[in-house]
DNA sequence: GCCAACGTTGGC
DNA sequence: GCCAACGTTGGC
C-alpha cells in the first residue's frame, strides 16, 4: 500500500507538537472513535506522514510534522482501570482499542491557522475545515499535503 | 464558557 | 431497528 499522509488532532493543554518533541515518540492513545480507530488499525503504515493540529487553543491550526513509527498497537488506557480511557468490554485477547506510535519530525515556524486553510482554494474540500467536523484523524490527500507545506 | 453538531447508548 | 437522550468535541 502506498504511503498516506494524515491530520491529527491534540488539544495542546493535554498533548502539543512541543511534548512529542520532548518525548521524540509516543503512542496515539486515547482515541475512541470507531472512524478514528479504524485509520489506526487498517491503513495508517510505518512512514505516513502527519499533520499535527492543535484544536482548542489560540491559534488553532497546524503546528507541524510528525510521522507513523509503529502500526497500530493494542491502546494501553483501555486495560486501565484508573484511566478515563478505561474500557471494561476490552479483553487482552480480544482489545477493543488500537493506537499507532508517532514521531517527532520538526515544528512549523509558525502555525498555519484553521482560518488561513479555509480561506485556500485549493484545500476546500478539506475534512477538517468543515463545520461540525469532529473526527479527530482524517486522511489528507497528497495535493493537499504539499499545498500545507508550501502555506508554512 | 457557550453551545451546535455529532457519535453513542439504551429503552422500547 | 428506531430514535430520544445523553455526553463529547471543538470553534467561537
């Protein structure tokens, strides 16, 4: 399967591009969204590059790159009973929960803003800036990947 | 902090 | 299997 490029969204206060640069890798976890967790599962591959948005914070938008590290693994929140991720229907044998590992790849000198992608022709029909759009992983397409870039 | 839009749950 | 009620997301 071809490489497939991706937007994730992390509100900041409890996940931002500048932790993932400290941490160089973590698991995507807490995700619980069917949708969500079935790009994890079935499609996100080794190498996928990532657009890492922060939502819920000023300026929201995309603050920079990341990349899929490691196919989707069992989420380990659901196992915990202690976590608000905990999920009792979630066996060992039988998970409930996938999260692929990301990377660090490099911080934007500045974020490209949920404003500036709306008003780009060339990315209208972009997932995320759709009113009303929760999915918290889309896939984005190559065009609209490079035309991101270039907006940097 | 508000609240529209959405996904999930659960009674019937 | 429908759908009202509920909880969550996320822009504003």
């Amino acid at each position: 399967m071809a490489k497939n490029t991706w937007l994730m969204k992390s509100e900041p206060d409890a996940f931002s591009i500048d932790d993932l640069k400290k941490q160089k890798t973590s698991l995507w976890d807490g995700v619980r969204n069917y949708q969500a967790r079935n790009f994890m599962m079935n499609d996100m591959k080794k190498g996928d590059a990532i657009l890492f948005y922060h939502s819920r914070v000023d300026p929201i938008g995309i603050a920079g790159i990341a990349k899929v590290t490691k196919t989707a693994v069992p989420d380990p929140t659901q196992f915990n009973k202690k976590s608000k991720y905990f999920e009792k229907r979630a066996t060992k044998e039988k998970p409930v929960w996938y999260c692929v590992e990301v990377g660090f790849v490099r911080k934007f000198k500045r974020t490209i803003t949920l404003q500036e992608l709306k008003e780009n022709p060339k990315l209208s029909n972009m997932r995320v800036i759709q009113k009303g759009q929760r999915l918290s992983i889309q896939p984005v397409t190559e065009s609209e990947y490079k035309t991101i870039l270039g907006m940097e």
